[in-house]
C-alpha cells in the first residue's frame, strides 16, 4: 500500500522519519532485500508494485531492534506501526510518481494488469 498524507503526517509526528535517516543505509538493504524476495514471488510476466515489496519488509521491521526500540520509546503499541513504516521506507527508496499531470498510458480506457 501507499501512505496517504495523514499516515505520513503521523509517522512524521511519532518519529519514525528520523528512524530511517539516521539508519538509511541499513533501511534501503532492507528493502533492497524485501524487493529481491518478492520478486521471486511474482508470477512470471506481473509487474513488481510497491505494496509487494513493503508486504516483504514487513517481517523483517517486525524483529528489528532499532524498529522495536522505537515503538518503546514512543510507547506505540498499535500493530499498523509495521505496515506504515514499511510503506514508508519503500517510499523513501522508491518515491511515489507526482500525481500533478498525469501519465502517459494506453489512451483507449483499457486497464493493464
């Protein structure tokens, strides 16, 4: 999934963008990791998507110490913590399209899977 701009309001809020800056390096292995796993994973002519990738992260942010840590500090027990903060650091690697002017695509009403 993506983060709509509340979620991303909220995680600002709770810290968790100082969390990927300050371990950037280890949070873009991380997803580098999650997207050589799901791309195992997709069948053969898909297209690998963002929501792929961050569903693949999300058992590594589960177990992750520095993640952990966070979420005591800030005494977040709420579980979508996970899911966020996997959206995010897959949006900080790979950056949402602006959505100001649209794309180019088939032009004809035709949906691509």
């Amino acid at each position: 999934m993506s983060l709509d701009t509340e979620q991303m309001h909220r995680l600002v809020a709770k810290g968790f963008n100082t969390l990927f800056f300050e371990n950037e390096e280890k949070y873009r292995a991380m997803v580098e990791k999650a997207r050589q796993y799901a791309a195992t994973c997709i069948p053969q002519g898909e297209k690998l998507r963002a929501p792929d990738i961050a569903f693949a992260a999300r058992g590594a942010i589960r177990i992750d110490p520095m993640f952990e840590a966070h979420l005591n500090k800030k005494k977040l027990t709420q579980k979508f913590w996970v899911s966020w903060y996997a959206d995010y650091i897959v949006e900080q690697v790979y950056p949402q399209p602006d959505f100001a002017q649209p794309q180019g695509g088939a032009g004809n009403g035709e949906q691509h899977v």
